[in-house]
C-alpha cells in the first residue's frame, strides 16, 4: 500500500501517508499491536511533516486513535480495538475546531478556521469508523462535527456553478493539456507518460540539472521553463497539488548528467515532503542532489503559523538565474550559492480582483463585488487581509511599500521588476501594474535595471497579479541577460 501511494498520490497527504504505513509496518514486524503500530505511523508523519498535536492537521486523529487504542488490555477484541480506534479519532477531530491552523495551506486561514474540524482530522475519524463499522461496532461522528458540517451546507442554498472551461474530463485537463504543450514544442521538451515528466529533448552532458515542479495551473511556470538556459526537467502534479515522490524522482534522475541535480522547490510543504523524499532515494542511487527552497512571499503574516512565506514571483527568476548558471558549466555548489543570494534579495506580494476556478469545480475564493484579496497565494489560498477595492495606484502603492520595507534595499540600488498577471487579467492591466511599481521604485531612489511583464506565473483564470522584486549584482544581471531558449521564456539564443 505505501508503495502504491507514493506511485500515484502527490501533495502532501501521500508521502506522509507513505510514511506512516512504511512505519507502521515496521512496527507490526517487531511487535503486532495495533496501538504502537498506529504511534509508528504518527511519529513517521511527525518527522516528515513537521506537525504536533495542536496544529490543526490529521495528526490530531491519528494520535487520538493510538492513545485510545493503546489504553486497552492486550488481547482485546479486533472489533473493540476499531471502536475505540474510531471513538478516539472523532475525539481528536473534535479537539481540532479548538485550534488555529498552523501546517500546510490551511495555516493561511489562520484564526478564521477556529470554529471547525480540521477536514482531514475528519477524514481520518471516517476512516477509522469504516473499519469499526465493518466490525459491527459503528460509531457516528459527534453532533458537533454534524452542526459545523450543516451550517457551512446551509441547506437550500444553490452548489456554486463551476466556471466553463476547455476541458473533456477535468480529471484528465493536465495530462491531455502537458501531451498537447510537447505536440506543440518538440524541439524543446519531451513528455514521458509512464513517469509523467517533461524533460528537454536536448540533453547537457557534464551540466549540472535543474529539476522543478509542483502543481500544475500556473503555466507556463514550470513546464513552459523547459530549455537551454533554464530548468532540465518538471515533475507536474495535479491543478494545485504536489507531485508524487515517483515523478520528482523519474525527473531527477532523467536530468543527472554527470554533475548533480538542483532542484528549485517553492516553500509548500507537499513540494517539500516529495522533493526531500526524492533527493533522498536519487542520492542513494549516486545522484548528487542539492535543494534550494524558494520563499519570496511577504504577503501573509508568517508569525500565525510555522509554514513561513510561500514561493511565488521569485520562482521564475530563481529558475533563470540557476539555469544560466548551470549552462555556463558552473559546479553544483556554485549554481546553488547564486541562486540562493538572489532569493535573499526577492520579495513578492499577491492582490486578487477574483477567485480561479479548477477544472470542474467551483470558484475558490468567495470575493464581493467590491472586495479584493491582498497577498493572495498563487493557489487562491488567503492573504492577509479581504479589503475594499480600490484603484491600482493606490494598490500598487501599498504592495511596492511592503516590498520595499521588506527588502531594505541599498541607496540606487539594481532592481529587477516582475508584474505577472495570474491568468484573468489583461496584458494592458499589467502593464499598467508595472507603469505604478516603476513609479514607486523609481520615486524611492532606486533604479529598475531589469523587467519581465506578462502572465509567467498563474493561478489559473484568476483576476489578479503578483509583483515581484529583487535585487541586482553585476553577477546576477549577467546571469539574466544570458541566452535562454524555452517556450515561456526566450531571448538571446
């Protein structure tokens, strides 16, 4: 089962779940009781995941469960060990509406998921409660969990209307849309459907690679950064959710030509628990992998949870200088230092005008007509605060202070510039966007040296931008006037 899981489940649910039955088997081996096994697999989930009792995740259940189960006599009945496994669960579900979040997505929520269970504490309780069930010995959820389930329902209410969209079955939209992105670029990238991974068709020998990924809906990043100059290969996961731990791997391994592999991982935590688990079995096979975590968001307040900034404008950049570093012929450790001194210096912050809508499904965000999100995530995951809309000017106004104070730059410092839209919003609305971060750059005493406008990074057909700014050497302007030769990125090759 946790091979099969670590095959075919991404974000971050399957490596942890992977994990936690790798431990537990472990567990069962040495001793059969259900109640160690069951710690096993949460203290497994705990090393990987970073999360404790209190964060708000699935942990919770599952620790409840082991306790519960551990209380009992030995020898108890397998049906009274699954009653008391599911009682315990639902116990710690329960514990988890007490709690702000502070893991994963759901840490941006912060203080407005105080009042609700924790969906996958939840799924946990259910799956705990099938077994019991399958025993004779059913256990139903707590009317509490059953008030929150029906108040968030409210009965009546019409199910939001997903958006239309070019789509056959939306569960096929990014394999059917990554084949018709290699139809269309053969020169550049090839798609391998076994391991599902695109990779350049020209490969680099005695370069270091460049190995990328993360959930798909933010074309053309990172597929469409495939080529000479940029990344070597990308491990795509479902719309908005990690790849799995055989892809990143198939990626890396197809991208070792002699010199080591960097991968460039955005700071989410699936992207990190599949990227690290894959660096770890590629360096068992001789690979040489060093990872460099890309954390430019300065649009959440990262003192409510544990997650830290998310990665967003600064991943193209990151990918452009790395890539030019490595076509260069530079050594492993020298393409890791640079890119990271870049990172150090790039500050991004997100606005939404509106929400995205996954294939087949409903809108994310629930926005008013006249509300916008500021520090929006490049998943539709909230900001740090829902405010009223207001004209761009004084939007940008606000984002380029942020940035600016963040960032502390020098006296007529070399700045870079990206205003990106995120997949609904017009190039005259962009460039319009980077015309009002110009002017507040520019008014600050600096100089902006270097620009890229347009949709490079998205959140599918979302209304709204990500502005991002970093800082320039002579070293790192070099870098990103090199040539460069993918589909989504090109100039002097």
């Amino acid at each position: 089962m946790a091979e099969i899981l670590s095959r075919e489940m991404g974000g971050s649910s399957g490596p942890l779940w992977t994990i936690g039955l790798f431990r537990a088997a472990g567990s069962l081996d040495a001793d059969p009781g259900v109640g160690p096994a069951l710690a096993a697999a949460a203290a497994g989930i705990s090393e990987y995941g970073g999360a404790k009792e209190g964060d708000k995740t699935f942990l919770d259940a599952l620790l409840a469960a082991a306790s519960a189960v551990s209380a009992l006599p030995d020898g108890a009945p397998a049906a009274e060990v699954a009653q008391a496994a599911a009682e315990g669960a639902w116990a710690g579900a329960a514990r988890t509406a007490g709690y702000a979040a502070r893991r994963g997505r759901a840490a941006y929520v912060g203080d407005r998921a105080v009042g609700r269970f924790d969906p996958g504490a939840a799924a946990v309780a259910m799956m705990f409660g099938a077994v019991a069930e399958a025993y004779g010995s059913p256990v139903r959820p707590p009317a509490s969990y059953s008030a929150s389930r029906v108040e968030l329902a409210r009965p009546g209410a019409a199910e939001p209307a997903g958006t239309k969209q070019f789509v056959n079955d939306p569960d096929d939209a990014v394999t059917e849309s990554l084949v018709g992105y290699a139809l269309a670029h053969p020169d550049l990238v090839v798609w391998e459907p076994g391991d599902r991974f695109l990779r350049r068709r020209q490969p680099s020998p005695g370069l270091v690679g460049l190995v990328a990924g993360g959930g798909s809906g933010h074309e053309p990043m990172h597929g469409g950064f495939v080529g000479t100059g940029m990344l070597t290969a990308v491990a795509p996961g479902p719309v908005f959710a990690s790849p799995t731990v055989h892809q990143v791997l198939a990626a890396t391994l197809a991208a070792d030509a002699g010199a080591g592999v960097v991968h460039l991982v955005k700071n989410y935590t699936g992207d990190l628990i599949n990227f690290g688990i894959a660096a770890e079995l590629a360096q068992a096979r001789g690979v040489v992998v060093r990872r460099v975590v890309i954390a430019d968001d300065i649009g959440v307040d990262s003192s409510r949870h544990d997650v830290g900034r998310r990665g967003t404008g600064a991943t193209v950049l990151a990918e452009k200088v790395a890539g030019a570093a490595a076509q260069a012929g530079r050594p492993i450790d020298e393409v890791v230092a640079v890119t990271e001194r870049l990172l150090r210096g790039a500050r991004s912050f997100g606005i939404a005008l509106g929400s995205c809508s996954p294939p087949g499904a409903a809108p994310i965000l629930a926005l008013g007509a006249d509300e916008i999100e500021m520090g929006v995530g490049i998943h539709g995951e909230p900001g740090r605060e829902r405010a009223p809309y207001r004209p761009a000017a004084d939007l940008v106004r606000m984002a380029a202070g942020e940035l600016l104070a963040s960032l502390a730059p020098p006296p007529g410092a070399s700045l870079l510039a990206l205003a990106s839209g995120l997949g609904g919003t017009t190039l005259m609305e962009q460039y319009l966007l980077f015309g009002e971060l110009h002017a507040r750059l520019t008014a600050a005493g600096h100089r902006v040296a270097r620009s890229l406008v347009g949709p490079y990074l998205t959140a599918l057909d979302m209304a709204g931008a990500v502005l991002t700014v970093a800082v320039l050497d002579e070293e790192l302007t070099a870098l990103w006037d090199a040539p460069v030769a993918a589909a989504g990125l090109r100039w002097g090759a």
